[in-house]
C-alpha cells in the first residue's frame, strides 16, 4: 500500500484558495441582501441585459418628469396664493367704493382713497413674489424683478403729471370746477393710453413645463395681463382722485370707473387662476400616469434582475461561518510541526 506525502503548505495554500474564493462569494452576498439584484446584472442575464437597461431608462427618466413637475407645482402653487390676494385686493377696492357712492362725507372718501393706495403697495409686493429665486410674475423672465421697488411712487407721479397736463390742456384751473364729462374725457385718454407693459420686466410669454413625454402646460402666468393692469389702474385712480375736492357729479364719475375697473380686475385675476388651475390638474392627472407606469416597469425591472433578500443573506451566514471555520482550520494547520513529535 502506498501513501502519498502531504506537506502542509499544500493543505494551508488549499485553504487559503477556498477562503479567497468564499470572500469573493461574501461579497457579492452582501451587495445583493441590501440591494435586492444581482451583484452583477451582465454576467446573470447575459443577451436580457440590454432589456434592463430600457427598464431602468424608462424609470429614471419617468421619476425624473414626476421631479421636474413638482418645481411646476410649486411655482404654480405660490402664484395661485399670490393671485387670491390680489384678487381680494381688488374685490376690496370694489367694495370700498361701491360703499361710498353718492356719498359726500369726506371722512369715507378719504378711508376709499388710502385703501385703494394700500392695495396698490400690497399688489407691489404679491407681483414681486420670488421662489427659490426666479420671480413668478415675470413670464420667461425669471430673472428680472417683476415691478421695480419705486413702481407706486412712479406711477403716483406719472398719474399726477397726466392729470395736471390735461388740465391745462383743457382751461381748467381749479379741480373744483371740473365737470363730469371732463373727469369722464381724462380717465378715458389715461386708460387708453396706459402702457402697462412699459411698467414692468415681465415677458408676455408664461413660462412653459413638459409634465411628461408629449404634453407640455403653461406653468406660470404674467403680470401684463389684463387683470392685472385693471387693478392697477382702478388703484391709482382711486388713490389720486379718491381725496380730491371734486363736485359731486364729477367724484361720481371717478368712483363708477373705479368700480368698474375694480370689477374687470377681479374676473381678469380669477380668469388667470382659473386657467394655471387646469395646469395644476393636468400636472397632477400627468403625474399619476407616470407613477402607475414607473411603478409597472420597476416591478418588471425587479423580476428581471431581483433576488431574494432573505436567501442572500441566509447564504451570506453560512459562509461567514465557514469563512471563519477555515480561518480557524488554517491557523492550526501551520502550528503543525515535527519538532512537536521529536
């Protein structure tokens, strides 16, 4: 009977060479119990490859959509908030000269003329509005300030200089004296002459977002709308002219065009909020396709190239525990020696 001679390098370099391999085993065990797919996707599949990168594609680029509508829907959000209180501001002029029709209590008009100044300053302030630095009534120009910081003082002076030239144009040389068909002639020359969109920054164009692959929506709307300069026009007048010592026929004439400004203003504001209103529905419909598609192709996706979890990490165990049985073999291994037997 012959025996072969085992040295015990031989035995250690054999062990050595499996703990090396189950390391590398470990490893792949590890990613895979975390991430749930495959260590490496290409060796795996083979030829389906290239069918989970279109999956993986796919959903990227759907979540990347999902993520860009919602800085959409935050733009859109703070501008329907903006535009209810220019709204309000508007319906509150309306009211507060509706108020003092026919009435010549000087205290009360006095009360129409600041509140219409108030609301000029608050409309400022609600047009200047700004998220994460791109102001929201500026159109496509996202960059520019929407009204500069001295719009009411400008335009308070560019009203007042109308006004007194059209006076002296006309004889008059006291308001006191001013008819109403005159008041009537000058607000009617003022409105039509009013180049709002020379008092603003703001692109006509509103901003536009793609909420996914074919439909794109106007996601902001801007200042140089109708609505808008309705309200600005029925402010200023109301603010200029609301504490004058008109007759009363002619005072009358001032609140009737302020009324009706008021009013255009406040449809012309709630017509813009109406519309970035079906924006933010089709926002959300858009959304809710493409979350129920990601969520069709990630299920696909993990099919493909999932693994079980429990599984992995069953089998991650049991080869620490060999690993370290190996480790334990080794070491004992090379504490062999003949001079223990001597």
């Amino acid at each position: 009977m012959k025996i072969s001679a085992m040295s015990t390098l031989s035995v250690a370099s054999a062990m050595q060479l499996t703990v090396a391999n189950t390391q590398k085993d470990i490893v792949r065990l590890q990613r895979e119990s975390v991430t749930g797919t495959f260590y490496d996707v290409g060796i795996e599949l083979g030829v389906s490859t290239s069918q989970s990168l279109n999956f993986s594609r796919d959903s990227a680029r759907l979540q990347a959509l999902v993520d860009s509508n919602a800085l959409a829907e935050e733009r859109m959000d703070n501008s329907q908030l903006a535009m209810e209180q220019m709204s309000a501001s508007a319906q509150n002029i309306l009211n507060t000269f509706v108020g003092i029709s026919g009435s010549g209590d000087s205290t009360s008009i006095t009360v129409a003329s600041n509140t219409a100044l108030g609301e000029l300053q608050n409309f400022m302030g609600y047009a200047n509005t700004a998220v994460k630095g791109e102001y929201l009534f500026s159109g496509i120009n996202t960059d520019a300030q929407t009204l500069s910081n001295t719009f009411v003082e400008d335009l308070q002076s560019d009203f007042d200089t109308a006004f007194s030239n059209y006076q002296t144009a006309n004889g008059i040389t006291d308001v006191t004296t001013m008819t109403a068909t005159q008041m009537t002639d000058f607000l009617d020359d003022y409105t039509a002459n009013f180049d709002w969109a020379s008092w603003t920054n703001a692109s006509d164009s509103a901003m536009s977002s793609r909420i996914n692959t074919a439909e794109t929506v106007d996601s902001s709307v801007s200042i140089n709308k109708d609505g808008f300069k309705n309200l600005v026009l029925a402010a200023v007048i109301g603010a200029q002219l609301g504490d004058e010592q008109l007759p009363s026929a002619t005072r009358a004439a001032v609140t009737a065009r302020v009324t009706s400004l008021s009013g255009a203003a406040v449809s012309g504001v709630d017509n813009s909020r109406s519309q970035l209103g079906l924006s933010q529905s089709r926002v959300e419909k858009a959304n809710d396709s493409m979350k129920a598609q990601k969520t069709i192709i990630d299920t696909q996706l993990s099919n493909l190239v999932g693994v079980d979890k429990y599984e992995a990490s069953t089998k991650l165990t049991t080869l620490m525990t060999q690993i370290e049985t190996s480790y334990s073999i080794t070491a004992r291994i090379q504490q062999l020696s003949l001079v223990n037997f001597l």
